[in-house]
C-alpha cells in the first residue's frame, strides 16, 4: 500500500471515538462493495480470453469444479482485467530501505489503533489465542500489516473480483501463469464451497483475500469458522479472520510464549558471524548482549544473527518463531516488523540501537508530520500514513516550486523546517 491506503483517522484528537466506530461499521461498510467494483475495469468483450476461459473448464473439472460453479464464478466476464495486467508489469524503480519499511508499519498510529482494536476484539483476541497458542500481540500485528486493521479493505478502488484478477494473470502474465492457474482453481473450491458470496470473493490484483490477507490455496489449508457461522469468512468476519491467520503460524509449529528474537549488541569484530547459527549461550561467551543487561532466555536454543541493514546496522539474534513469521511473508523485513510491532503492543521496549538512515532524513513521526503540514496547506490530499509514496513527492515537488527551492521531491529535515515555518 502507498499513499492514501490506510483509512484517515486524526492522528492526535479524536482517534478513539473515530476507530471504535469504525470498528463497528466495518463489516457493514464491507458488504456493500459489489461484484461491479472488480469487473466493470474490464467492459470489452475479448474472444480470445473467452476461448481460454472455456478452455480452462478442464482444467477446473478435474479437480472437482462443477460447471454450475465455474458458469456461476464468470458469469458476465468477457474480457481480461487491463489494469491487472498493468499492475502485474510494473517493476518498483527504487529498493525500500528497512527503516522506511518499519517507519510506515510500526508507529505512534499502528500502535495506537492496535491497542483500541485489543478492546474493542478482546474477547475474540482471547478465544483464537487460547485455541491456537498465537499471542493476541503477534495476531494484532499481522492485521495491521496485511490490511491496517481492516482499513484498506474499505478501499474499493484497490479491490479486484479474485477469479477475474487470477483469469487474467493466468491468461495474459507468463511469468505468473502457474500460479495464477493453481490459484484460480482453489479460488473456485471456495466459490463451490459457500463460504463467501461472489459479490464479496474480493482481494489484490495477485488474489489475496480478506482482512489477513491469505492466497486461494493457503485460505482452503488454513481457513478456519470460529464464530461458528458455517462459513470460514476471512472476508467479513473478524473472529474467521484471525483464527486463520492463527491457524497457519499453529501448524507451522508456532512456540507459544518465545519470543521472535532479540536486538543484540555486538561485540568488536562481530558482524563477522553474520548468517552464523549458534546457541544463545555460545553467542553470549562471544560477547553478544542484550541492550540494557538483560538475560537470553532459553540458553541452549539456537539462533540466527541477522543484520538487516548490513554491517553498518544493528544486529538481531532470530529464534524459530521468526521464520515461523517468514512462513506467512517470506520476508525478513515483514518477519521484523511483525516481530517489533508485536513487541510495541505487548508494552515490551522498542528498539535501543538506531538504523543507519542517511544524514538529514526524517524520523516516523516526521513523516506523518510532513503530510500533515503538506496537507495542510494544500498542497497533498492524500492520506496521512507515513508512507511517502509518489503522491507525497508530488506534493513536497509543489511545495518546494512554490518556495524556489530545488524541486527534487526529497523529504528531509530542510524541508520540514521549510513547512513548519
């Protein structure tokens, strides 16, 4: 997500009273996104995607989808989805830094808005916890990655009918087409299952679905109902969303209670045992410590040392439950983010040791800062989130046109000065 995806709630006043309503009409405000949302992106009839489509019923059927089923899942789709198909082919031209990823993902707001949906989903919380052996922490943390608690799913314009958006990787994107394929067939399992209506079967351009975020194939193995509904709704219904999520970290051998890893300090000459696996009690005869003196738990487990950011940067001892985390993103920034912001919502500190952000950049707070400043005198429109994608660059590039300074888009310490003052 970019600028504008998570939901606008005031970032100082009134941000408890706003997401407890929120909290109350999402599922409201969800069933009314239609089936027109995802297919109306694609209003020309294209006779050579038909024929695929007739084509790939075989495929469908020998995996037990009934023709009613696939008829019922197309039912006036004639073309392939264009803007799928554009998203498929853009290639980001720049790498995200680790501490701009975390400065978007773990801050004041995901926080804060963590915390009020702890209450307002307490009960839940501790009924999918108590099942599954997933701390309520780390459960809060993956909704707030996957869709900001809930909130870009109230974005109907990034929303796509999930067999229309599958068809066409499938159809039309080669390096995709296994994928979409193996994807657009369990799709049609859930289609044939009940557990969703067509209007609602919505998710990303890639297929994935509901408040967690989960892909065809891994929602059929991990989908679970917990409100007891019949249904593994992961769409509309919180408590089926969370236990999914829950479910897959469960059978994954999820360690209840250990932590992810530790923010380590490393000794002179450490970095060199960078991807090195040992015991936290060999790391810590090598001179590896906690930040502020604290004990390694559990001396005899094993631990990876990472260093995210490379030598320059902090390092972390990973324990199993961090790439249990990788089994859900395949990422050690997402696993290191779930990890912190899990740590932040269970009231442990945050981290000691600073990233090596280059001379002049902004902090998490600033960046919300800065878009609300550029907001504020007109000149962004887009969502404060801290994430300062093409639309914050386009309005720091105005703003700095209008004061004759260089218009090169960067967000820096000079140009906050320039908007505070």
């Amino acid at each position: 997500m970019g600028d504008g995806d998570c939901l606008v709630w005031g970032w100082r006043e009134g941000v408890v009273n706003r997401l407890r309503k929120w909290a109350r009409s999402l599922l409201c405000c969800l069933c009314l996104l239609g089936f027109a949302v995802s297919v109306s992106a694609a209003p020309v009839s294209d006779r050579l995607f038909q024929e695929w489509l007739e084509s790939f019923y075989g495929v469908a059927a020998e995996q037990g989808i009934k023709r009613a089923t696939y008829d019922r899942a197309f039912a006036g789709v004639t073309a392939p989805d264009a803007e799928i198909l554009k998203k498929a082919a853009y290639q980001p031209e720049f790498t995200t830094e680790i501490w701009d990823y975390l400065d978007a993902r773990v801050n004041p707001r995901s926080v804060d808005d963590g915390r009020i949906m702890a209450g307002v989903y307490g009960k839940t919380l501790q009924e999918v916890e108590a099942r599954f052996g997933v701390e309520t922490s780390v459960l809060l943390a993956i909704w707030s990655m996957e869709t900001s608690y809930g909130a870009a799913l109230l974005r109907s314009h990034r929303l796509h009918y999930v067999p229309l958006a599958l068809a066409t990787l499938a159809y039309g994107d080669k390096r995709r087409q296994k994928f979409a394929r193996t994807q657009l067939v369990a799709t049609l399992e859930i289609v044939q299952s009940g557990d969703v209506t067509l209007d609602q079967l919505t998710g990303s351009w890639a297929g994935a679905m509901g408040h967690t975020q989960f892909i065809p194939t891994s929602y059929l193995a991990y989908g679970v109902d917990m409100d007891g509904d019949g249904r593994r709704d992961i769409w509309n219904s919180i408590p089926d969303a969370l236990a999914t999520a829950a479910n897959l970290l469960h059978k994954n051998k999820w360690r209840t209670g250990k932590p992810w890893g530790y923010e380590v300090l490393m000794p002179q000459g450490g970095k060199r045992f960078k991807g090195e696996t040992k015991t936290l009690a060999q790391w810590q005869k090598l001179g590896f410590s906690r930040p502020g003196g604290a004990d390694f738990s559990g001396s005899e487990e094993k631990a990876e040392l990472k260093m995210i950011a490379g030598d320059k940067g902090p390092g972390f001892l990973m324990l199993r439950n961090f790439f249990i985390l990788k089994r859900y993103n395949n990422s050690d920034f997402y696993a290191l983010a779930v990890g912190l912001l899990s740590d932040r919502l269970a009231g442990k500190k945050r981290m000691v040791q600073p990233w090596p952000r280059p001379a002049g950049s902004l902090s998490a707070e600033e960046k919300f800062e800065l878009q609300e400043l550029l907001k504020a005198k007109g000149f962004y429109s887009g969502g404060v989130d801290g994430r300062l994608g093409s639309n914050t660059k386009k309005g720091i590039v105005k703003f700095q046109t209008q004061q004759g300074i260089k218009p090169d888009g960067r967000p820096t310490q000079e140009l906050i000065q320039a908007l505070r003052r």
